[in-house]
C-alpha cells in the first residue's frame, strides 16, 4: 500500500467527494434524457407511423450512447464513496489497525470493554437528542 500523509488522504477524500456529486447530476441528466426520450416516442406514435420511424432513427445514435453510460455512472457512483463514508473507512481502518496490533489493548480484561461501549453508546443517544 502506498504510504501517504493525511494530508493527501484527506485530499483524496474531498476529491472523490466531488466526484460523487458530479455522478449524481450525471445520473439525474441521464434519467431526465430518457424520460424526454420516452415521452417524444409515445407523442409520435400517436400522431403519425412515419413520424415514429423518424424519431426512432434521430434517436438511434444517441441509445448506444446513453446505455452504456449510465451503467458506468451508476457503477462509479456505487463505488466512489461520499466524503462521510470515505472518512469512516479512514478512520474505522486506521482504528482496527491499531487494535489488532497492539498488545496491551489485546489483554484489557472484558468488563473494560464492555464498560467502554456503555459509556460509547450512552454518549451516542445524547448526542442524538441534542441534534
């Protein structure tokens, strides 16, 4: 794994925050292209038969383009985490490597830990009700 300051990893995170913001509006643009494409085709077909022959070949190119693409938005905007969620892997990752590797916290009796998860919890619930 490449080796990097947390000023690059925090970096990183906005980065591909801003990415996943992008993909969002690239998705919605691409719904609303095919809802308008859908609405042109049903307005045609009741108008006229050679009118809808027309319609689907103006729109033909375009139909190889849209279908892969919005895969490809939608497979990158699953992947690419939010800033929130980028973080919490940051910091839930660097957390877990921590305790795996360190000894004294491997021997800390069982009735501590559970005494600190109460403790995590109760904090937790008031945080909540405050916000």
């Amino acid at each position: 794994m490449l080796s990097t300051t947390g000023y690059e990893q925090l970096y990183w995170i906005t980065r591909l925050d801003g990415l996943h913001y992008a993909l969002s509006w690239c998705l919605g643009l691409s719904i609303v292209a095919i809802i308008i494409y859908l609405i042109g085709l049903g307005v045609t077909a009741c108008e006229d038969e050679d009118m809808l022959k027309n319609w689907k070949k103006a729109w033909r190119p375009y139909r190889w383009f849209i279908i892969p693409f919005i895969s490809l938005v939608v497979l990158l905007k699953v992947f690419v985490p939010s800033k929130d969620d980028a973080l919490l892997i940051l910091g839930g990752g660097t957390v877990l490597e921590y305790v795996e590797t360190n000894k004294d916290l491997q021997t800390l009796p069982d009735k501590a830990v559970e005494a600190l998860t109460q403790w995590a919890d109760g904090y937790l619930e008031k945080t909540k009700k405050v916000d």
